[in-house]
C-alpha cells in the first residue's frame, strides 16, 4: 500500500495509536510534541515537520519502506493492514 496523501499517513498513525490503547496526549509526551500536533497530524496536516513525522512512525512502532519496486500483496508481519486503515479513513470523510 502507498501512502499518498497526508490523510493518509495522519489516518495510519490513528489507527495504530487507538490499537496501541494510547491516547493523544501520551503519544505527543512520548514524541516530544503538543497533544495539538498529533491531532493535527491524524487529520492529515499537510505541514508537520519530517523528522517529528518520522519520530511518530518509530513511536508507534511503525515500519517505513522505501523499498523499489513492485508492492507487495503480503500483509506486514505485525498484522497492520494499511489499506484497509486508508479505505475506512476515506470512506468516514463527508
């Protein structure tokens, strides 16, 4: 799956906070930001600063991959099904 749009990063890292059973503000203490900013970021603010984005996605214990090449139809071995997390996200918005 292709993360294309900052919606969709913002509903990824929503998704597996609410997985995680965190809540907003334990996720910005623990990324060194605003409960603020990671509200911002789950609706997709298109202007957060990378390397804060990044620190989210590590936090979280997310996977980046940069990978070449064909997708792959194979789910991540941690079960998170990013699609599906994208399809639901843009499926809520009015």
């Amino acid at each position: 799956m292709l993360v294309r749009t900052p919606a969709d990063l913002g509903a990824v890292l929503r998704d597996r906070r609410k997985h995680l059973d965190l809540d907003q503000a334990t996720v910005a203490k623990r990324i060194g930001v605003s409960r603020q900013w990671v509200m911002e970021i789950e609706r997709g603010h298109p202007r957060a600063e990378l390397a804060l984005v990044l620190r989210a996605i590590d936090v979280l214990g997310l996977r980046l991959d940069a990978a070449v090449g064909p997708a792959s139809d194979h789910p991540p071995s941690d079960g998170v099904h990013i699609d599906a997390i994208v399809a639901r996200a843009r499926q809520a918005k009015p």
